[in-house]
C-alpha cells in the first residue's frame, strides 16, 4: 500500500465507523485525503456506552478539527471516593474529562459527514467543506468480509445487509472494527486467546439533573464518584445531554 504524503489525495477505506474509525477518518479527511467507512452495524451507532473519562489528548484532538464551537466535555478534578453514608472518604486529583459516548461519537459524525442527531434548530447546521478537504462517505450495514492486495492498490470485499458482496479499492486499509477485528485476524491470523466471560454485570442509567437534589447534585459534579462495596462497585459522574 502507498505511503501517506501530501503530494497528491490518497483514498482510504476504513473499516469500522465507531470512534477509533472516525477519529482516524476525521484526520485524513481535514488533510485533504478521500475517506470511506465501512460500517456493519445497519443503523447509526448509539448508547454504545455511558460516562467515558478522556484526558488531554482528546481536547487537542477537538481543538485541532472540530469545527462546531460547542462545548463536548465536563472538567473533571479525579476521583472522590465516598462511603455507604455519602462521606468522602479519598479524594484522587487528577485532570481528565467527562463525555459521554454518544456525545463523542455525534460531534465526530457531524465533522466527518454531517450527520444531525435531530432537526433540533439549536444543533449546529452541517459545517463547511473546505476546499483543501477530501471527499468522504460512510456506509452502513455493511461487513467486511476479505482483503486483497496488489501492489499499492488494497481492495476490501464486504457483504450488505441482504447478501449482495461488493468491493472497494483504495490506496491504504484501516482495521478499526473492534477488539475482535476481522481486519487483524485476515491480515495476522487468530492472535488473541478466546474471550471468556469473567463474571459480572454492569447496569447503567441516566437522570436528569433536576430530579436529583442539591446534595446529590454537589457529591457528583466535578469528579467521578465511587463507591466501593463487598464485591461490586457504584460510580457516578456528570455528562452533557448528547
């Protein structure tokens, strides 16, 4: 496959639109490279996950190619452990972020195609294309399902939700579909040691910050919260309305 240079436009295929997809297409896409995704899952991915801590590389990632303006994380002072009577018991300091997964993964789609969560008027409209940026599009249900390379062109074959196989060819392949990558296991084989489940249950919810009281309100805001009991564990923290 080629090399990346500013020279000429390259096109690349990626494969997976989560976030580690998107973040790597948004890059190419604003350095002037053609970008599709390849995505399996038929309808826009969300509720993927709930709270998700970041630290400073992520700010520089959207200060650099975000162009919404809008606000996408909570500070964060670390970590404030509390007992069974909501009495802080340690507090770690550290400086990290608070997001939620679907904020990420809508402000990455709304800079990398234009994707609008809703016809909300107060959402952004869809940014400007500049000139000096490459062309894109991401595809939905649609699964990877082998690989070919020839010389400096790579043609990915993938297969849509009734059957049909198509390919694609560009001039680089990125595998971002996951811990269990059908990318990584074409190109290097079976590496990984087989998943087994180790035994627990995560449960998860949301509420609206005005159905909780001013006490709760002031143990949660600015820190993730964790309580620690005999074998399980409770964090709470903070998030925009994504």
């Amino acid at each position: 496959m080629s090399s990346i240079t500013k020279d000429r436009p390259l096109n690349v295929v990626i494969v997976g639109g989560s976030i580690s997809g998107l973040t790597a297409a948004l890059m190419l896409k604003r350095n002037g490279h053609n970008v599709t995704i390849i995505e399996a899952a038929a309808e826009d991915l969300e509720h993927q996950a709930a709270g998700v801590a970041t630290g400073p590389p992520l700010k520089v990632f959207f200060d650099r190619f975000d162009k919404s303006a809008q606000p996408l994380s909570l500070p964060c002072s670390g970590i404030l452990h509390i007992d069974q009577r909501d009495q802080p018991t340690n507090h770690m300091k550290f400086n990290i972020s608070m997001n939620s997964w679907d904020a990420l993964y809508y402000r990455l789609r709304w800079n990398f195609d234009g994707l609008r969560r809703s016809h909300d008027p107060s959402e952004p409209p869809a940014p400007i294309i500049s000139q000096h940026e490459g062309r894109v599009a991401y595809h939905k249900g649609r699964r990877f399902n082998d690989l070919e390379i020839d010389h400096d062109i790579v043609t990915v074959h993938f297969v849509d939700r009734q059957g049909k196989s198509s390919k694609l060819s560009g001039d680089f392949l990125i595998g971002a579909d996951g811990s269990n990558s059908a990318v990584r296991h074409r190109m290097l084989g079976q590496i990984d040691p087989e998943r087994k489940y180790a035994g627990y249950i995560l449960w998860r919810g949301v509420v609206k910050e005005s159905e909780v009281s001013d006490h709760v309100r002031e143990l949660f805001e600015g820190h993730f919260t964790f309580l620690v009991l005999w074998r399980q564990y409770m964090i709470w923290s903070v998030k925009l309305q994504s």
